[in-house]
C-alpha cells in the first residue's frame, strides 16, 4: 500500500474537485494534486448532460494529475441527490464448522450478502452495504465478530441504495473521462471520514453537509450508522435568493454569499459593499445588513426542514451533536442558528486528516468545502485493500462507455483546456 496512489472525484452542483493522494503506511495519505472546474451538466446529483458532465470530470482530473505528474486509471467517486435512501436489513447464519466454530471473515461477508438479498425495486441500485452491529448466540451489540466462537452469527447490516439510472449515468460520464469507477460512496458518508473523530460516532453525533444543490445527513450512533437522508435545498438557493433580491447577476450573487454572507441578520455590520448592478451599468451600495437578511431565512429553512427529518426518522435516539460541513458551513453565524434550530452543540466541520507539504497548502484544503472530496480519500485508503482483493470484480466496470479521455485534451493541455471553456 505503501506510496500508492489514490484519487477521489466529488460531483458536487457547483463544482467538481479532483484529489488525488499518496497512501503512507499506518499514516493519513498525502496530498499530491488537486484539480477544481466549474461544474456544468449536473444539478442536485443527478446528470443532466453527459457531454458537459464528462467536461467538467476531465477538466477537474487534468488539472489534478499535471500537478500531481501522474495518469489516473480510476477514483473513488462520491454520490448525493433526494434518489438515495437507506434502510436496516438482517442476515443470520448458523456457523457449523467444526471443531472451534470459530466465525471468519467468510460468515461476516455472507451475513452482508444475505442481508442485502432483501428484494428492491428493479429501478433501484445498492451503492454501500454496512455492517451496523452483530449477535453472537446471544451476546447483541458485537461490533466486529471475527475470531469469536459462537453457533450463530446475526448481523444488523445498512443498505444504501440509488436511482439505478443515475448510478449508470454517474458511472457513464467518468467512464467516458477516462477513468475507472473503483466505487461509489454516499458524499456526506465521505465527509464524515474527514471531519469526525471516533469519540463523536460513539456519542451520537449528526454530520450536515451542505453542499451546492442538496443538503445530506448521515447519523451515527454508539460508532456505527444509523441513518441518512437529503434535503434538496442547498448553497444554490441562497445564491439564488440574492440574486433575486439585489437584482444583481448569479456570479456576482455567488461572489458576495462567500465573502460577505452572514446567516444571522444581528451579527452583520452596517457597512456597505460594492455589487454591480445586473445590467453592469454601475454599482450599487449595499449594507451587509440587507444582505444578511435575504440569506438568513434561507439558511434556517434549509435547517429547519433537515431537523424535522431528523425528529421525524428518528425521534427514539436524537443525536447528542451536530457537525456542520459543506461549502454553505463557512458562513459567518452558522453554526449559532443551527444550535439554536436543533437544540443541541453545533461545530463547524473541516477535514484534518490529510498530509500537505506547506502550510499555506494546508490551510487551502482545510475548509469545509474539501470535507467530502478528502473524506472520499479517506475511504479509499481504508478499503483499497478489498477493492484489490475484489480486482476483476468490481460491478461498476463496464457501467456506460469506457472511453479514452477526447480528442481535445490531446492536442495539449492547454490547447484541450481553451477548447473545453
């Protein structure tokens, strides 16, 4: 595993980021490169046009590999979108080999196997299959049961599953960029890996990315998942709403929700800001004030709506915190509403598990935005070992239309680049 490379491709509404990372033995990848394009041809997750989502994945993983001075053959690529959903299954198996019925690897796999055999809708794909929790005979609550004697193995095993043609498409375009789907991960599962430590899965903490065109949210408990959903509400919208209410352009809307955006109208100043007038005819004064009250009720709808889910789906075991993350978590008084929408402690959530070789590198990727597309490299480093073991197996190959990357990137880089804007 040592010095392998590994590269995780996130397919967010806005943008689409390309890492890519060296594995180290016992130790947090390293970065290596990464490539970012504006993304175009999806919207909430879902691909609306497969030649400018194909544009956006080889612009994003070109960048990634000149700086990194590799080629890639296949990332770990994350999904989001209302499609997905989740449930808990069971498996159960008798373990009779004898003399120790000792309960191996094998019976762990099969017990995931049996407990994903569950009939789903013809038009519905298993993306993740994850073991929640094991009973020995009758010992509940075992985490991992390999190596224990026992007659039966029961499993609590949780399935992720999506829109089986928006799998194929995702599937479709990164294919026809080039690379290789090693697998396919939950984008706010990913993110998870990157902004939670094991303290916080064991306490029961809720992880809240808000990203682009969604807001996802995965729930732990006692270390283990226990339930996702999305809201379809993200960072789009509030833009949206500025552009709205200043009359201004998308981009200039975008422009000042990152620099300029509070989510609580008390915390924003008086002082005024420059903003082109949409038809560019000159420029308006605007207060940060105003600006503060267009986004802040947006921002508490979206929170709102994903603590209703949140009681709804789980109003036995709420969690005991909330970690924010997503490109929307940067915004200045965040994390104070979401305390006050949900009830309970609230952090911002920005990934730490990743080696850099400056510190100026390491506080560009050290931003919430980065969460998922680290996380995705997280992963892959922890399962890169079964993906090798599953090498010639992987059900994602052959998924659309293997291409090589197109004729423009050939021409050069920069060449390939001019003619891809």
């Amino acid at each position: 595993m040592k010095n392998e490379i590994i590269a995780g491709l996130d397919l967010g509404s806005t943008k689409t980021v390309c890492m890519i990372a060296k594995m180290k033995e016992n130790a947090a990848p390293e970065l290596e490169g990464i490539g970012i394009s504006k993304t175009k041809g999806f919207k909430n997750g879902i691909v609306t046009s497969i030649d400018e989502a194909t544009e956006s994945i080889i612009l994003a993983v070109s960048e990634a590999e000149r700086e990194a001075n590799v080629k890639l053959t296949g990332a770990f690529v994350g999904i989001t979108g209302s499609h997905i959903k989740g449930e808990s299954s069971k498996g159960m198996i008798s373990v009779t080999r004898a003399p120790t019925r000792e309960i191996t690897e094998e019976d762990v796999s099969q017990i995931i196997d049996q407990a994903a055999s569950v009939k789903i809708p013809a038009d519905r794909e298993i993306i993740q299959k994850i073991s929640q929790s094991f009973t020995v005979d009758d010992h509940i609550g075992i985490k991992n049961p390999v190596g224990l004697d026992g007659n039966r193995l029961e499993g609590n095993i949780y399935i992720i599953t999506g829109a089986e043609s928006v799998v194929q498409n995702i599937c479709k375009v990164v294919n026809r960029a080039g690379l290789e789907v090693k697998e396919i991960i939950l984008q706010s599962l990913a993110s998870s890996y990157s902004v939670l430590d094991q303290d916080e899965k064991e306490l029961s903490c809720a992880v809240i990315d808000v990203g682009g065109g969604t807001t996802d949210c995965v729930i732990f408990n006692e270390g283990q998942i226990k339930d996702v959903f999305t809201v379809a509400l993200g960072g789009i919208d509030i833009t949206n709403d500025i552009s709205i209410g200043l009359a201004i352009t998308r981009a200039d809307a975008e422009t000042i929700k990152t620099t300029n955006g509070v989510a609580r109208s008390e915390l924003a100043g008086n002082e005024v800001v420059k903003v082109q007038k949409f038809n560019r005819s000159g420029e308006q004064l605007v207060e940060k004030r105003a600006i503060a009250s267009i986004i802040a009720p947006r921002v508490e709808e979206i929170l709102g709506l994903v603590n209703r889910k949140l009681r709804y789906t789980n109003s036995e075991t709420l969690p005991s915190a909330v970690v924010l993350t997503g490109g929307a978590a940067k915004m200045v008084g965040i994390d104070g509403l979401a305390e006050r929408i949900f009830g309970i402690p609230v952090r911002i959530g920005s990934p730490n598990t990743i080696e850099v070789s400056t510190e100026e590198e390491r506080e560009k990727i050290r931003v919430p935005s980065y969460a998922s597309a680290i996380g995705l490299l997280i992963y892959g480093m922890m399962n890169q070992d079964t993906n090798h073991k599953k090498k010639g197996s992987n059900k994602y190959k052959g998924m659309g239309t293997r291409e090589s990357k197109p004729w423009i990137l050939k021409l050069g880089n920069k060449m390939g680049d001019w003619l891809l804007k």
